[in-house]
C-alpha cells in the first residue's frame, strides 16, 4: 500500500492527485476494485453518501485500523454482521483507494485544448484576411466581416470558424484563388466542432469523467458502510474503556482529532458510528444510525437507543 498517508478532510484536486501519484494503484486494489463491483453496482441514487472526506485518506484511515481492531475478532464475531464486514474492510478500502486514482486521472488528462486554440486562432486569422480582400473586390458584405466576433473566449473563436467556413465555401467561386484551399474549410469546420467538443467536456464532463465519479461516489459509499459495520461492533465492545476514536477514528476525523461541524456532513445516510449512544446495563437493539451523525462535534445531542436485545448495536 501507500508508503505516506495524509488524514486531510479537505484538499484540492492538484493537492490530492500530487499527494496520490507518491504511488501508482497496485495489483492488490484493482483486484479489490472489480471484486465490489456488484457491490456498487446495487447501489440507488437514493444510497450514494455525498463525497466531503479526501477518500484516499479514509482509505488509508480504515486500513490502519484494521490490524488494531484484529484484536477484538473473537469479540466481534459474536455480533451479528460485524465479522463479515470485518472481513471485507480492507478489500473496501483498496477499492475505493483505486477509484479515488481513476478519478484523479480523468480529471487530470490531457483535454488538447491549447494546441487546438492555437491551430484556430491561425485559420481564423487567414480566414480573415480572405475576407477582408473578399469586401475590397465585393465579394462579401462588409457587415458580414463586422458581424464575427474576433474575440478571445473559446466560443468567439468556434462561431468565427464556423460563420467564416460557410462564406467562403457559399462563395467558393470567387474566393478558390484567394491564397485558401478547400482542404483548409474542412480543417476550419474540423477545428471549429472539435473545439466545442472539448470545451463542452471541460464544462460538463467527458463520459469518462462522468463515469470515474459515480464510481468513485460508490466504492467510498461501500467504504464507509462497511467500515461504520465494524465500528458500531467496536463501540458495543470497548463501551467501558471509552477508546474507540483512538481504534477505529471516524472517517470523517480531522488531523489532531477533531471532527467536522455538522454543516459539513453528507445530507444523505446509511450508517454512522455509535460513539455517540448509549450502553445499557443490560443490552440493547437499536436502528441503525446514519452517518450524518457520524461527524457531529461536541455538544451534539448523543443517540438514545431504545428496545432491547443481544444484538448490542446491530440488526439481525
């Protein structure tokens, strides 16, 4: 795995994607990342938690815990469910460590948006010159050439192409001695829709990109339920020694411990630590809480579980 973590909440793009390529995804995550697949896959809309954690860190966070909580396995075991996800924690984590890099690659590559400016600005710039000797033999209204834009926005520069490509191909009988080819009207029209195309991804997202950030959006759903699976066992565990942020810290931690305010937490939920609820004398059932309770700070009213049974923290 990793050789450095990092247990920042909140980090840009270009801060993540420096801090991850410290390590290229290994065989071990691309593996975990196909054998959840399913797993993702049965995910609603409705189920998916809203990403405000840097993932790679609340991977890096649950595969630490992992060999702290290997300790209790007898314990847990014992809890309906808790073995289970026990077991799966780490293949959760790596996947959705590797989702995390898929992401950061296709926000990261390559666009070619600069060559292609470069290459539209100068058969705009020769276009225009056409033109301009077009209005002084009267080939071309002047209007017309006041009408283009010439400006320095990508969308200036695609409307001039396409409008400059359609007279001239319209007049093309005055104009194919004028120093332009009919090779160089299919290289405007070309450029021209190519350059909105990648203007149009930037702005709304390639299908690649699209598709990286629902999977990512999914493999950190499946992390952090199975994680809060494991944890909600730990918290009925070692209730009396009061220890569980130092065994399984939240994944919503701050650096130095603290967690996040509440207006920073998912809006949607599933599951949440139960650091929070509170152990009877002699056992308890209660709901599964939900992870947007997970990152309360102090202050916040604790969860009163209610209906008793073996289960302690757990459903059947």
């Amino acid at each position: 795995m990793k050789t450095k973590h990092r247990n920042s909440i909140k980090v840009s793009a270009t801060e993540a994607l420096a801090h991850h390529t410290m390590a290229q995804p290994s065989d071990d995550e691309r593996s975990a990342f196909e054998a959840t697949r399913r797993r993702r896959e049965a995910l609603t809309e409705r189920d998916l938690l809203p990403i405000n954690v840097d993932v790679h860190a609340a991977a890096s966070i649950a595969l630490g815990a992992i060999g702290r909580v290997q300790t209790f396995a007898a314990a847990l075991a014992m809890l309906p469910g808790a073995t289970e996800a026990y077991d799966d924690l780490a293949r959760c984590a790596q996947a959705a460590d590797y989702a995390n890099a898929l992401w950061l690659t296709s926000s990261n590559a390559p666009d070619g948006l600069q060559p292609l400016v470069a290459e539209a600005q100068q058969l705009r710039a020769r276009a225009f010159a056409v033109l301009e000797l077009g209005v002084a033999f009267g080939i071309t209204n002047v209007s017309f050439t006041e009408s283009l834009r010439g400006g320095t926005a990508y969308a200036d520069l695609s409307a001039d192409l396409f409008a400059a490509e359609n007279e001239l191909r319209t007049k093309w009988l005055q104009y194919e001695r004028a120093f332009i080819t009919a090779a160089d009207l299919v290289a405007m029209r070309q450029v021209a829709t190519k350059l909105n195309e990648v203007v149009s991804n930037k702005q709304f997202g390639s299908p690649e990109r699209t598709r990286a950030t629902l999977d990512r959006q999914r493999a950190f759903t499946v992390l952090a339920r199975t994680y809060d699976q494991v944890r909600r066992g730990m918290a009925w565990i070692r209730w009396d020694e009061g220890d569980l942020d130092q065994l399984m810290p939240s994944l919503w931690t701050r650096p130095g411990g603290g967690r996040r305010g509440s207006t920073d937490l998912p809006a949607t939920s599933t599951t949440e630590p139960v650091a929070a609820a509170a152990k009877p004398a002699t056992s308890v059932t209660s709901a599964a809480p939900t992870v947007a309770d997970a990152g309360q700070g102090a202050g916040a009213t604790p969860v009163t579980p209610t209906d008793t049974g073996e289960s302690g923290p757990f459903t059947s």
